[in-house]
C-alpha cells in the first residue's frame, strides 16, 4: 500500500495510505548510542541485591574461601556461556523476548517463557526498593527509630542489644525444655512469648502449634526477648500478620513507598534506552562509591577482623557436600540474569558488529568483582556486630531480606553517626536495585513491542504502554504490601524465577547447539564480529561447539538435578520462628513456577496444529530459521532458510520463501 509521510499541525509525523487512512509514522528500531552503553546496562542489570546480600551469606556457610571452587568452575561452565549465548542471540537477531527465537520457530515459547519470568520477577523486586525507601526516610532522625524500645510499636519484651537475654536448649519432640529461670524475681519454666513475636495463636513455647491459618509455627531455640529492630521490621514496617490466610488490610505507608519506586522506574524508561541508558550511568557506578565508604568505615570498627576471616576462612571439606555445588550453580544463574529475556533484549540494541563476546568477558569480571567486594563490606560491619554483643559471627550472620532490614540495621544503630551510615546503606540498595529493575521492565516492554511492532512502535503508544505495565505491576504487588504481604513475596521470590530458569537454559542451549546448529551460529558470529586471525577464529569455534553443544547443558542440568535431590518447600524464617506455608499456599507458588515453563510445550504444540502438512514437513517448517538477508552465511543454502524481506530495515513485513518449494 503507497504511503507518503505528512506533518501534522502539532508537528508530529503521520503515515498516509492511498486509502487515505492517516496513523503515526512507524519509529526506527533504538539502537545503543554508545559502546560503552550496553555493558553499562548489563552490569547495571546484572549487577545488583543479590550480590550484596546473597552472595556473601553463600560464602560463609558454604565453606569460606573454599566456595570460590565451585562458584569459578560455575562462572566458566555455565555462567560466562550463557551470557554471551543469550546476548548474541538478541545481538544477531536484532530482537528482543519473542523474536530471536525465529531460528527455530518451533520454540518460541522459550521467549514467551522468559517473558512472563521477568514479568512475575518485575511485580516483586520493586517491594524490596519500596522497603528500601521506608527506611532512608525513618533515617532522616538524629535517633534511629529501630535503636531503642521507646516506639508506640514496641512491646513490653523488647530489649535493646546490651540488655541480658534469655535463652533456652534441649529441643526435643517439639517441646522446649526450659532451665530454671528468674523473670522478675518468679521462678519460671516457660511463658508466653505472643507480643514478643508479634503474632497470634502462640500460646506457650512448650509447644508447636496450629496458628489457624493452615500455617505452623516452628519454635526456634534463641533468645526469647524481643529487640528493637527485629520489631520494627515486623511491627512497623510489615505489620506482620500470622499466616498467608490473613491478608489483613493494605499498608499505605509502604503502598506509597511502592508507588513513589514504579514513578521513578516509569520516568526512567519511557523513552526507552535513549533515557534509560544515561540514568544507568549513574546508578550503575555510583553504588560502588557507597561500597568502598562503607567498606572503609566496617574495616575500621572493633571486630571487623573477625567478621572477615569468617567470611573468606576456607573449610575444604565443605566441598564434598552436593548442596554447596548447587548453591554455587544458583548463585551464578541468579547473578548474571540467565534465562529472563532481558539479555536478549539488551543485546537487540547493539549494532550489528558489535563485540559482545569481549563485554561477556568484562561483566564476569565485573560481577565477580562485585559480589567479593560485597561481601567485605558486609562482614566487616557483621564482625563489629559480633563482637559488640560478644557472640559469633555465626549468631548474626542472615541472608536475603533479614540481612539488609535487619542484621545491617542492627549494626549502624550501634555506630557513631548511625543516621547517615544508615542512610549511606540503603541508598546504596536503591541504587543496586533501580537498574535492575529498570532494565527488567524494559526487557518485558521490548519483548511485547518486538512482538507487536506495527501497533506499539507509533506515536506515543509505547509509553502509553508502558504505564500500562507498570500499573498492573503496582497492583498486582499491593498484595505484597498488606499486613501478609511478606507471606506473598517469599512465594513470589522462592518460585517465580526459582531452578526452573535451568530448564530454560538447557532448552536454549539445546535448540541453538542441536535445531540451529552450533556450527552455523559460529559462522554468524565470526561475520558478525569480523573475526580474521585464523588462530583466534579457531579457538572461539572450538569454544562455542564445546560449551554450547556439551559442557554448559550437561552442567547446567546436573546442577538442576542436584537441586532437586536436595529440595525443600519454601519458608519463611523469622527470628524467633519458622513459619511453614501451608499446603494450598505452596500449590501457588508452584504455580508461578510452571506457569513460565510449561508455555514451551504448549507454543510447540500450537505450531503444530496451525502449520499445515504431514507431522514431518511441519516439523522442517517449524524449525527452519527466518532469517534477513545480512544474516546469511557466504554460500547459504536458501533451501534451508526462510528469507524474511521488509520496506522497513528494521522490521520485516512479508515472509518470503526463496523457491516456491516448501523447505522440505
């Protein structure tokens, strides 16, 4: 259909059919300004809450510096090669999600896969940054909040960390054996401990009870009083409830906290990269800066020395057990952002001959880098702890969200100018966490608008789009802001993007290496990158057919296997107790786990049943890549290859196939 391009009164241009159908003009596909761009973006994404708080926790409890074994052997094996196949991948095909998947249509459902992961992924990271910025503004106080028992929240068992703590042992049968004790002058054998944990239906620590909601309360043997910042995480912030069956009501504070992290993620992105890319700038170096102050105020506090030593002290014969293998594996999965879509996404706006293979090189670096550099700042601060309360490092160590709202507060409480070292280490957070999140929200836009480019690519409608997003995002993570909303996000954040991206990873892996062949992918990549110098050229062969068609599915499978011989169901484990989801609640979190997955089955049959022909010409079809005509290797066989032209150098609008053969 002709077309001419008109101005509009308003300055903006329109298409014009020679039906005379007026629409905006269709954009050009972004591209990356700048080199540099791309990996600023990569590590910015990558790079982020789980190196600080997840990583460092990994390390000790799995044997210290001898940890580093498995997780370098993970970093060669899986975590380097996946990168830059996911990258490339995006890079050749110069789409995001759905799209590169066109090698082999038969399979893509691995994008719409990888999408509705970063998706479910996008609803819950936010939560943690809303978090993150309740406590910078409880921060701004010449006393922090969470450093005496003085509050409104607080009940009568909290105790601040000098006061004397009671402890109990002798766990057996469910019941706690109590020493005789003195509460105030009474001797005592056991007493109710309901305000001090802030929850209903825990009448007696002699017992292990059903707290009415389908959930169980496990008792665990530690101090019995309260403190101060466990209460206001709990009380305060959370306002938590009993169980996953009581919702109770939506916690405005934190609503709006929430709502105040989805406007900056929306500012940030809506004009795609071209916004997004320079902000990255900022928030993926400026965490580093925070880094290295709060390293050298935790290197020169009492006991930082033995917080280090217990963080890096290598326990070789940590490496016989399975569970410190998988944990390595995970770590490096969840860290370099494997399996979400949004590699692919960022490598679509690279220029064609871009090197990517040697940005794969510097993020490994980078990352790895990052985690270490973590874990210094986070067990010297922990070691001060330690010794501070004169207990072991061990007793205040934690993971997750209990290190960054809890051990960590803990910690800059007791220190000089606790207000700004607080401050200092949750902006620090924001900043880890924005650039994920606003590289994560991208990575779903660009896999819809890649899919849909004709609709969402016009006028204003992809911004229009993307509030959409981020609406329904805020609403579906306002049921992780009520008063069970922390029951909510630990099934979120357990199942969601759990050891299930390791299926998606072997199926990738497998379809590039076996349907597309690793062969002819090596030759795009060597046209791609212009490769010249024989030796080199022959060793990336030699690398990409080893890891790509055996070493990194073969590992990335034995890791997902070991996984699942030592799997649990997911808790929630509090300081006092161990809440254990009840059976319909995990029902849900797996759920969120399949619903990701089970779309690559699903699309696969669907091809099937739409294609038509006998079961072996539709299964040539369905697997004969579409590719453009700058894809092509010298001497292509075009008997092989879908053709796809376009008026547009971006987008295609027709399939043609080179002969009137059908492919088979």
């Amino acid at each position: 259909m002709d077309r001419e391009v008109l101005k509009m009164d308003h300055g903006h241009e329109v298409e014009v059919s020679s039906g005379g159908r007026r629409r905006p003009k269709l954009r050009t596909r972004e591209v990356w300004a700048k080199k540099l761009d791309f990996l600023v973006a990569c590590i910015g994404f990558s790079v982020g809450l789980g190196n600080v708080w997840r990583f460092p926790f990994l390390c000790y409890r799995n044997g210290g510096g001898a940890f580093l074994v498995p997780y370098f052997i993970a970093v060669f094996l899986g975590g380097i090669p996946m990168f830059f196949l996911e990258v490339a991948l995006g890079q050749f095909m110069s789409e995001g999600g759905i799209g590169p998947w066109k090698i082999a249509p038969l399979f893509k459902g691995i994008g719409y896969a990888t999408a509705v992961i970063v998706f479910l992924l996008n609803c819950e990271y936010n939560i943690i940054l809303s978090w993150a910025f309740y406590y910078i503004f409880a921060s701004f106080t010449p006393t922090l909040p969470w450093s005496h028992c003085h509050n409104a929240w607080n009940t009568p068992n909290c105790s601040t960390f000098d006061a004397p703590t009671l402890t109990f042992s002798n766990v057996s049968g469910g019941n706690v054996n109590l020493p005789n004790v003195s509460l105030g002058g009474v001797l005592e054998t056991s007493f109710n401990v309901s305000d001090s944990l802030g929850v209903g239906g825990i009448s007696d620590v002699t017992q292990l009870l059903d707290n009415g909601t389908g959930g169980m309360f496990q008792i665990i043997p530690k101090a019995m009083t309260s403190d101060p910042v466990t209460e206001f995480w709990e009380r305060k912030v959370l306002g938590l409830s009993s169980g996953v069956g009581e919702p109770g009501t939506i916690k405005w504070d934190n609503a709006l906290c929430l709502l105040l992290a989805w406007v900056i993620v929306y500012v940030c992105i809506c004009k795609g990269i071209k916004s997004s890319g320079k902000v990255m700038y900022f928030t993926a170096s400026s965490p580093y800066v925070f880094m290295f102050i709060l390293l050298v105020r935790g290197v020169t506090l009492e006991g930082s020395t033995q917080g280090l030593l217990y963080y890096l002290d290598p326990k070789w014969e940590r490496l016989a057990d399975a569970q410190v293998w998988v944990d390595a594996g995970t770590q490096i999965f969840f860290s370099y952002s494997i399996s979400l879509g949004t590699l692919t996404a960022l490598g679509s706006y690279n220029k064609f001959h871009h090197n990517c293979f040697r940005d794969s090189l510097i993020f490994a670096i980078v990352n790895t880098f990052t985690s270490l550099l973590a874990g210094f700042v986070i067990f010297s601060i922990l070691g001060f702890m330690a010794f501070k309360q004169n207990v072991s490092v061990e007793d205040v160590a934690e993971s997750g969200p209990g290190l960054a709202f809890i051990a960590y507060p803990e910690a800059v409480s007791q220190m000089p100018l606790a207000p700004f070292w607080s401050a200092c280490f949750f902006i620090m957070l924001i900043l880890l966490g924005l650039d994920s999140q606003f590289v994560g929200v991208e990575g779903f836009i660009t896999a819809c608008v890649d899919l849909c480019p004709d609709v969402l690519r016009r006028g204003y409608r992809k911004e229009m789009f993307t509030a959409i997003v981020c609406v329904v995002c805020y609403i579906i993570g306002l049921s992780m802001v009520t008063e069970g909303g922390m029951y909510v996000f630990q099934l979120f954040d357990y199942y969601s993007a759990s050891r299930i991206v390791m299926v998606v990873a072997v199926v990738e892996c497998l379809v590039v290496a076996y349907v597309y062949g690793v062969d002819r992918f090596c030759d795009n990549l060597i046209i791609m990158f212009g490769f010249q110098h024989k030796l080199g050229t022959k060793l990336f062969r030699w690398y990409i057919r080893v890891f790509w068609a055996f070493l990194s599915p073969f590992y990335t499978l034995a890791i997902f296997t070991l996984g699942c011989v030592s799997y649990s169901e997911v808790d929630y484990k509090r300081k006092f107790v161990t809440y254990v989801f009840p059976s319909w609640a995990i029902g849900i979190g797996w759920t969120l786990a399949l619903v990701s997955v089970v779309l690559i089955p699903v699309f696969m049959v669907q091809g099937l049943m739409v294609t038509p022909g006998t079961l072996v010409q539709r299964l040539r079809l369905l697997t004969t890549p579409r590719l453009k005509k700058h894809q092509l290797r010298p001497n292509e066989d075009l008997t092989k290859i879908i053709l796809e032209e376009s008026q547009d150098p971006v987008y295609p609008t027709c399939l043609l196939l080179i002969n009137d053969k059908d492919p088979s």
